[in-house]
C-alpha cells in the first residue's frame, strides 16, 4: 500500500510544494490547515479544517498515518507573544500527543535556522551550534522551544528528525518575495551599513525534496532520529544580490539607499514600544530582530543534510529566478 501523509499547513507555500511532492510519488496525503484551499481541492487532498490547538482535531487528522509533516506555524516578526505560543509550541505539543495516540511512527518537523540565531553572524555554522540564551522575536524563540519538544521526544516508539531551512523562495511564495517586492514597489527599501553579507536561502522544490528525503530515511533508531538538520542551497548570496535579483524578477529596480545599521536598530527598539503601547495594528517597518537579521551573515554548512538525507540541491538559485521572472510575468507583482 501506498504510504500515507498528513501535511500540516497543507495550503501554504511549503505544505503545498509538498502535497504535490508527495502526489508525484504516490502517496496518500491529508491536510490540516485552519482554511480551505481550492489547490488542495484540485488534487483531491482530503482536508481537515482545523487550529492546532485543537487537540481533538489534530487527533483525529494524524490516524491511519505513517508520516505527518509538520510544516505549520505562525511565522513574522511581529504579534502577540501568546499567539506565538499557541501555534508553535502548543500546537507542537498537540502534535506530539497525537502522534503517540494514533501510533504514528515518523514526525518530519520543519523548524527554522533563526533557532540558533543570537544576533550575531552564523557563517559556515553547523549543527553543533548551541541555542542562544536570548531571543529578539518571538518566533525564534517559540520556534526553539517547539524543535526542542520534537528532538526529546525521540524515542523507541516515535522517531523524529528537525528540518531548518533558510529563506524559501520561488514562485507561489506568499511571504518573502511578495513582502520584498511590495516594498521596493513603495521605495521602503535600504540597505543597512555599508556591507553585504552572506546569506542562504532555499528555492522552494528543493525544500520539498529535502522534506521527502528526511521521511524515506526516517526509522526508529535511524541515524537521522533524533537530530536537526540545515537546509539550504548550498551557495550564499550577498543579501543585497539576492535581494536585487528578486527585484528584478518583479521588473524593480536595485536598492540603491543605505541606513545605518545601529539608527535601524534603534528605530527598531523605538517602534516596538510604539507598537506595544499604542496596540498598533499590522507590524513595524523595522524591529530589532529585523534589524539583525539584516546585518549578520546567515550561512550554513550542510555536509549533514548532503550525508544522512541524501540531500543535493537540483535547482540552482539561477535557474530559481528564472522560473520565478516567469511566473511573476504571468502573475505581475501587483497581483502576485
């Protein structure tokens, strides 16, 4: 029999890459997501309607399964502390109890390179890295907390493996290159400081691939249970390149004005407490955390993930922006 998936966070960028995926080499896939996706309806994907946080539900969704993905998550850099919580530890911890209610027997988590993020530059790191003692944002932070959950709770009966990739990107993203292009539309742009530092990220089939290697090697007591892995191209990008390229894709010009990277900081700290204390709505232009990330290189040794997944990028960041130029010309960024 064909094995059988639930993909939490079905509708999304990577959840969807996934379904897809996972069609393609003929399994069986069920969603939980708290929306219903006419994409999903299209391939015939059997779709719960659910919040994490509802255990009951997410009980009944991981039944009858031999993997769940668990890709959901409440990402951004700006929200509630408790609705961070929610999302990714509780609804983790839901997930969990599911797994062992239902007698599933292999949970794929994707978590997040910013779990090791301290503020400081991450350059050629591994997965030795410790977690930092201190986070700027609240999904890092509940990020760490919920991969901590999936790695202990490794065992003789559930084996687990954490997936962290960078910056996903490519067509039908719905976070990075719509938020990129939107501001370089409105001229919100900068760079910060006078440097370009190195980063990942990770073309958005690749990352799917990535997620399918992991369940095909996952076992109990399998070399890769129990451990996290980096994911990415394989090749870092000065930031502004990366930025500017996606630019480009969206037929916008390069960034060309520059701010300090200590006033950025500092308006981010400002705003914050301006967001906080007036309960602004929508999010600030700059944080802290954002302010960091801008600044710091980002950029990952993935000799594990090469080794134990059999992980090889197939499409390049190159070929990446072209598909992406593509489907940006059919969809133009105005509507994308």
């Amino acid at each position: 029999m064909s094995p059988r998936a639930l993909v939490t966070g079905g509708g999304g960028f990577l959840g969807l890459a996934l379904i897809r995926l996972l069609r393609q080499h003929g399994w069986q896939v069920r969603s939980l997501a708290r929306g219903r996706y006419p994409a999903l309806t299209e391939l015939a994907i059997e779709q719960i309607r659910a919040d994490l946080a509802d255990q009951a539900a997410v009980t009944t969704a991981c039944a009858d399964c031999d993997v769940v993905f668990h890709v959901a998550a409440k990402a951004g850099i700006w929200g509630q502390p408790a609705d961070f919580e929610r999302a990714n530890v509780l609804g983790t911890q839901h997930i969990l109890r599911a797994c062992r209610h239902q007698r599933v027997r292999r949970l794929v988590y994707t978590s997040s390179p910013s779990v090791v993020f301290s503020g400081r530059d991450l350059a050629g790191v591994n997965e030795f890295i410790p977690y930092p003692s201190h986070y700027e944002a609240d999904y890092p932070r509940t990020k760490a907390l919920a991969e901590q959950q999936v790695l202990a709770a490794n065992d003789a009966h559930l084996a687990t493996v954490a997936l962290r990739p960078h910056l996903i990107w490519g067509p039908g993203d719905n976070h990075l290159v719509p938020r990129i292009l939107a501001r370089g539309r409105a001229g919100r742009l900068r760079r910060l400081g006078s440097g370009n530092p190195l980063v990942d990220s990770l073309y958005i089939d690749n990352a799917a691939e990535a997620h399918l290697l992991a369940a095909e090697r996952l076992a109990i007591g399998s070399p890769i249970a129990g451990k996290a892995y980096f994911l990415s191209q394989g090749e870092p990008w000065p930031l502004w390149d990366l930025v500017d390229a996606i630019l480009a894709a969206g037929a916008l010009p390069p960034v060309r004005r520059q701010l300090p990277v200590g006033l950025a900081y500092g308006a981010g700290y400002l705003l914050e407490q301006a967001y906080r204390l007036l309960h602004l709505p929508g999010e600030p232009v700059m944080t802290r955390f954002l302010a960091r990330e801008l600044s710091t290189a980002h950029w990952f040794d993935i000799r594990a993930a090469r080794r134990d997944l059999g992980y090889a990028p197939r499409i390049s960041i190159r070929e990446g922006l072209q598909r992406l130029t593509v489907a940006l010309a059919e969809n133009p960024p105005a509507d994308y």
